[in-house]
C-alpha cells in the first residue's frame, strides 16, 4: 500500500537538504574569505616588491602605487556636452537652472560648486535624466552625439547625496520635488548590505552589473582593484553593520557605497555630494582615491560643497553655479582665481580681490552670494556675475588659456631609460656579462639594490608575473616588466570586454573611433526580462544564503518563541480536541493563531526592512522577480522548519489526537499563508509600524474573520479580509479532517453542526472539499498575495527614477 504521506516526506527531505545546502555553502564561503585575504596580502606585497625595485633603478621613475587589473572600461572614453541646459518646474513655472552649456571630459575630476538653491543637483539630474520634477531643455551630447546619458545607463555611475543634504535640497530648491522623488534619494544614503562584508558587497555588484560570462578570474580582478583604489583592503572582510550593530566607519561605509558603483566599471561617475557629513582628512581620502580612477579614462563629475583647499586643488574643472542656477564660471579650476581677479571683462570689471591665506572655495560661495564686497566695482552684484561670464565666455572652449580640455598627458618613461638604468646596476652589481639572470642571482641582485625579498607566496607571484621561465629570466624580458610598471594596468591583466588589450585600454587617445561608439553601446542587444531572471536568480540566492547564515541569532530567537507559544497553547486544548466537544472547533482556531501571526512577523524582514536596497538594486538593473524570489527561498525553509518543530511541541503538550502529518500540513498552511501576508504589508506600511500592522491583520483574519458564519454575513472589506484569510482556509480543512478521521460528522457535537456545514459550503463554491489542504491556502492566501505584491513592485520599479 502507498505511504498516503509519500509527498509529506519528500518535503521533509528537501527541508533537510536545504538546510544542509545553506550551512555548507556558508562554510565555504567562511574558506573562501580566509583564501582571498591572503591571495590579496600576496598580491599587496608582490606589486610593492615590484616598485621598490622600480625606484631602486630610477628614484625619479613615476610608478604608481596600485595597477589596475580588471577595471577596464567599458569605452575607452566619453565627453558629455550640454547645452542651454535649462530646467523649469512643473508645480510653479519657475526656472531653477537656466542656459548652462559647456562639456566635462575622460579623465579629469569636474566639481559643481555654487551656494544653496543654486541647483547643482538639479544639474546633475537634468544630466541624467533624472529631473522629473520639472520641464528639461536643452541639448546632451554623448562625444559629440545628440543623446542623453540615461540611454548610456550601463556606462554611468551614480552615487546619490547624503540624507541631510537630500532635506536641504529639496527644500531650498524647490517647493518642487515630489515627496516621492525625494524620498528615494532619502533612502539612497550609503544604501548596502549590512550582513555582508565588505569584499562580498563589491563581487555581487560586480556580478550582477557586469555583462553575462564575464569571468570569475576578471571579477575578482574588478573587486580588488576596487578594495585598492578606495583603500578597502583592511576591512575587507569586516561586516559593514548598521546603526545597531557597529560595522566600518562612517567613512569607509561611504567608499563602499562609492565602491558599488565602481565595480560595474563605468565610464562616467557622478557623485551629489559625496563628502558631505565626514571630516575633511576623510573626505580628502575619499576624493584622491577617486581621482586615481580618471587614470583609466574615467569622467569624474561631482557635486561638492565649500571643500578644504588640499581637496579643491585636486579638482581639474570647475562648474560654478550662481543665484538662478546660471554659469558663473566653467573651465579648468587653477583659471578661476584669475578670472574672478580679472580688471576687465570685455564690458564688466570684476577686479575682486581675495584676502592672503582664503580657502579660494569658500571666497567663490562668498562671491557668488554677494557677501563679498568689490572695491573697484561697487555696482557689480551676484546676479550679474552670470551676464559676465556669458560676454566673457560665449563658446568656453575657444577661449584659450581657460579651454577646458585635458592637459598634456605625461607618458610612461621611455623603455630606453630603464635598459640604461638596468644595465648599469647590473653592471655595478656583478652581472654585467650575464644576459641572462637565474632566480638566485636575480635575489643576489635584489639584496645589492637593497629590496627585501617577499614572502614565498609573494615571491613565486613576482617570478610569474616577471615571466621567469625555468628558473631563469631574461633582460629584455626584466626590462619589458620594468617598464609595464609605469602604466596604469597591471601587465599581466586579461583582456576587457572589448578588443584591445590592457595596455592599449590605458593608452587608447581621445577623440578615437573606439571611444566614439556610443552608437554600439545604444544598439547593443538587450537581454529578456526570463533571460535576465535565469541570470539574476542564482547570484541573489547565493548572496541571501550567506545572510541568512549571518542571521542566525534571529533565528533561533524566532524559533524559541515559537516553540514556546506551541506549548502554551498547546496546552489549552488537551482533552478538547475531538468532535464532541464543542470548544474543539475553537481551539483549533486557537491553535492555529500564534504559528500564523508570529510567521508573518518574522517574515517582515524578507523585503520590509531592506526596501532601500530594492530601490538601489533594482535601479541598477536588479529584476524585482529575481530579488524577491531569492530572498523567499531562502526563508522559506526557516518558515518550513518552524512548522516541524512548532507541530511537535503543540502536539506534545496538547496530547493530540490523528497523525503528526495532518497537524502539520494544516499548520504549514497557515503558516506559509501568513508569511505571505507579512511580506505584502511590508511593502505598504512603514517599517517602524509593520509589526504591528501584520500582527493586528492576522489577528483579526483569524479572531474575527474565520468563522464560517462570519463569512457568510460578512460584507465589502470584512468579505474580502475573510476571504483573503490564511486561518479560513487551513483551520476549515483542518477541523473537517479531524471529523472524518474521528468518527464522521455523527460524533459532532450539535452546536457546531452549524460551524461543520459553514465549513462545507465555503469549500464547496470553490470547487469541492477534495481540493486538498495545500490548494487552497496556497492559491487563495500565498498565491493572491505573492502576485499582488510582484504587480505592486514591478510597477513603482519601471516609475522609480534611472
């Protein structure tokens, strides 16, 4: 005979096998880490070993700290021109940026600067887009093409302002931006995982925003060069942690938030903001490790607000924003001071001057507010500075000494100069007759340029990386290495996502056909939203099993108070669970209360708490079927094990009757239901009120609204509250089960032979009772409300801003 409880058992065994897979694939992700840390100590000492010896041959020799391996763009450049860009609200009419036109360009830092209600991120939206408070006009040109950089969207990154600044904005600005616009970039502050580590955060960025078989090796690549250039690599496998439980600094969670958007290796980075709220040396080290990326061809375009002067020095361009959002200046930033000194300006005189040791950031705002007074032009005030720099300037770069362009790159040190160096250290150190080198005289040769020689882990990665072949290395072969060091890309890198090689990603000029492709990228084809699923889903599940690994104190917490409610109310329904008592249909109502309430709570923070991280996510190009399908899984064996465990605990105290199964299956109703229910009112209601929002729903589905005569009278919202109810369902299944198996409908006590049929007739107009236990619940409770929520998500998803 059939085991009628075959499919029971195969739920336990995949359970089992979940939990299983889960608490493996921690382990090894534990392994892993230890693994990465110690190949990028390696990795550490080899390029520092590396430049010492550079600087040993040629002390005067600029070689940079760090050489990028993976970070290659995916063009080699991009300008962004715009002109008579203009925004005009669309609540009052008023024009809050008007007429600014010039062109930011690869490889130089551009700051927006200007004084409070400028519109400096109004700017920055109207340049991607993103205003959609008001009425854009004017042009965009993507090198050269009539374009915008939202249809680049795969090329840009943006990292959005703090959350005071985001206050501020919204209403010096404006009166303008929507309470929906602005509570997203509220909640786009230093958006990250806070289960994660710091390394993890950026390899989940980097695989999901990086084209589909990109591989591991260049991922990895792409992370530590990341970990480098933000100077991560000694918290790199610290959590980053949240208010309540203390992670990484302040500081360090900014370049991680910086770091996320630098592992899709974009061509253009914008930053609102990105110092606001750290202090100055911080904000500094923030800023330099930024600039290090226009190394590679990067634009760099920031909003920054009154910077110290060390940090205004590393700005290349310089935006300045008056009164009305108009141009005050635009061109390289060591031009400003100059300009602002100038006697004449064709028919205006400026002539300010700026008193002996100003911050020249601070002295511009003062400027530009009319807070500074001009002695030998009393009449010039703030809002004419604009008309000034508009008689001055009418085409910015066809005005020589402020052309904004870059500067005269300095190559790489010829490769004559180290053959000449090398030749002569050898010489002097004894070798000057071998053309060839072993490993032991190469160490001979490192102690007489007094190098220290690395690790051994250190040192086989230096003979690799320096091509010794058998022992033995060559000159040509040490002086090619040698010279590969003065370039930005590590020698031994792979290949991007184009044709050329590292070395020509980093030299590639401007202006060349490679770099004016945008047409490619525009037309490049686009994956499917099923194809972008299949992609997506396995990379989320395996990032939210390492959280759920994390999270195991909250766990057993849950679990705890469950097993503990199973035994109160357990204990209330011993010797009442048979048909003729007339409190059993009650009890089971009971019974079946706290399983169902305390599922949907814990289930809160499935989505609820990290809908932040779903804007962020799915802003990026995160599918919201992916995201939420990802985190479901994995909490769906939590909410399967607490039905087991909650099941043996209740029956124990209850003395219960029948099989373990029924119990279970109509338990596991309710509970998978309700967890449904959780996550649904976790994406309406506020995260400080969700617990008592679902706790308060399902307390009234289940108290007030599973009855079945309640049903029947039940009319409008308490009709569909009942309808909807995970307890209608699995206690009426569950309570007509119980009747069959323990006598039939004879041994019913004959007051609730009116409850028995209301139970009947509600299964019945849905199709018969034989439709099962898990029918029901499933499509009626989890399915209505899992689809509700999914339809919900996937359109404010397509309206929130790109």
């Amino acid at each position: 005979m059939a085991d009628p409880f075959l499919w029971e058992h195969c739920v336990l065994g995949f359970t089992l096998l979940g939990y299983a897979v889960l608490s493996i694939n921690a382990y090894i992700n534990r392994r892993k880490r230890l693994r990465l840390s110690e190949q990028s100590k390696t990795m550490s000492e080899c390029e520092k070993c590396s430049v010492e010896i550079a600087n040993s041959l040629l002390p005067d020799v600029k070689v940079p700290d760090y050489r990028f391996k993976g970070m290659h763009l995916k063009m080699s450049g991009i300008r962004i021109g715009f002109d008579h860009l203009g925004v005009k609200l669309k609540s009052t009419g008023r024009t809050i940026l008007e007429g600014v036109s010039g062109e930011f360009r690869p490889k130089r830092v551009a700051a927006i600067m200007g004084p409070s209600g400028a519109g400096k991120t109004t700017f920055l939206n109207a340049l991607c887009g993103r205003a959609t408070y008001g009425t854009t006009s004017g042009s965009i040109r993507i090198n050269g093409q009539s374009s915008s950089i939202a249809e680049i969207k795969q090329l840009r990154g943006f990292v959005p302002q703090d959350r005071g600044k985001t206050a501020s904005v919204c209403l010096d600005e404006a009166f303008h931006v929507s309470v929906y616009f602005c509570w997203l970039n509220v909640l786009w502050d230093d958006i990250v995982h806070e289960h994660l580590t710091v390394r993890e955060q950026l390899y989940y960025s980097a695989r999901l925003r990086n084209a589909e078989g990109t591989p591991p090796a260049m991922i990895n690549n792409i992370v530590e060069d990341v970990l480098n250039v933000m100077q991560l690599l000694d918290v790199q496998h610290s959590l980053v942690g949240d208010v309540e439980k203390r992670g990484i600094s302040g500081g360090q969670r900014k370049r991680v938030n910086i770091g996320l958007e630098l592992a899709a290796r974009p061509t253009i980075l914008m930053l609102d903001e990105p110092t606001s709220g750290l202090d100055a040396s911080t904000a500094l080290e923030i800023i330099r490790s930024v600039k290090r990326l226009t190394a590679i061809g990067m634009t760099v375009v920031m909003v920054v607000h009154q910077p110290r002067y060390s940090l205004f020095t590393l700005f290349d361009d310089l935006l300045l924003l008056g009164l009305g959002g108009r141009t005050v200046y635009l061109g390289k930033s060591e031009g400003a001071l100059p300009y602002f000194g100038l006697l004449d300006c064709l028919d205006c005189k400026l002539g300010f001057e700026m008193p002996l040791h100003e911050n020249p950031a601070d002295w511009f705002m003062d400027v530009i507010s009319g807070k500074v007074r001009n002695e030998k032009n009393p009449t010039l005030q703030p809002r004419k500075l604009a008309d000034a720099w508009a008689e001055f300037m009418t085409n910015l770069f066809d005005s020589g000494d402020l052309e904004l362009g870059p500067d005269a790159a300095e190559g790489p040190m010829d490769r004559f100069a180290f053959t000449k160096a090398l030749d002569a250290k050898l010489f002097s150190a004894g070798f000057g007759e071998n053309d060839v080198l072993s490993q032991e005289q190469f160490v001979d040769f490192l102690d007489f340029l007094k190098v220290k020689k690395p690790t051994p882990a250190a040192w086989e990665c230096l003979m690799e990386r320096m091509d010794f072949q058998d022992g033995f290395i060559t000159r040509p072969r040490l002086t090619s290495f040698l010279h590969a060091l003065t370039f930005s890309f590590s020698q031994d890198a792979g290949k991007s996502e184009g044709d050329f090689t590292s070395s020509e990603a980093s030299s590639i000029s401007i202006g060349s056909s490679k770099e004016s492709s945008v047409s490619g990228i525009l037309t490049s084809k686009k994956i499917g939203r099923r194809g972008r699923f299949l992609i997506q889903y396995p990379i989320l599940l395996h990032q939210n099993s390492i959280r759920w690994a994390r999270d195991w104190k909250h766990k057993l917490i849950s679990t705890g108070l469950i097993m503990f409610a199973a035994a109160v109310f357990g204990g209330q329904c011993r010797e009442k669970l048979i048909p003729e008592n007339i409190l059993c249909p009650l009890k089971i109502n009971i019974s079946h209360l706290p399983i169902g309430t305390l599922s949907g709570i814990a289930c809160l923070h499935i989505f609820g708490s990290d809908r932040p991280l779903f804007w962020r996510e799915s802003a990026s190009g995160v599918g919201v079927t992916a995201f939420y399908l990802a985190r479901v899984t994995v909490s769906l064996f939590d909410v399967l094990v607490w039905c087991y465990l909650y099941t043996i605990v209740w029956m124990i105290f209850a003395e219960a009757p029948c099989s373990y199964w029924m119990w279970l299956i109509a338990f596991r109703m309710t509970a998978v239901s309700a967890s449904g229910v959780g996550v649904f009112m976790s994406t309406l209601v506020p995260k400080q009120n969700s617990t008592l929002a679902t706790a308060v729903l399902l307390l009234v589905m289940g108290g007030a609204l599973s009855e079945p005569q309640v049903i029947a009278e039940a009319e409008g919202l308490s009709s569909a509250l009942a309808f909807l109810s995970p307890f209608t369902w699995s206690q009426g299944e569950n309570y007509l089960a119980l009747i069959e198996v323990s006598g039939g409908e004879e041994a019913v006590d004959f007051y609730a032979v009116m409850i028995v049929d209301g139970y009947k007739k509600i299964l019945l107009c849905l199709g018969g009772s034989d439709l099962g236990y898990l029918t029901l619940a499933y499509i009626f409770c989890g399915g209505a409300i899992r689809c509700r929520l999914l339809l919900q998500t996937e359109d404010c998803a397509q309206n929130a801003p790109s």
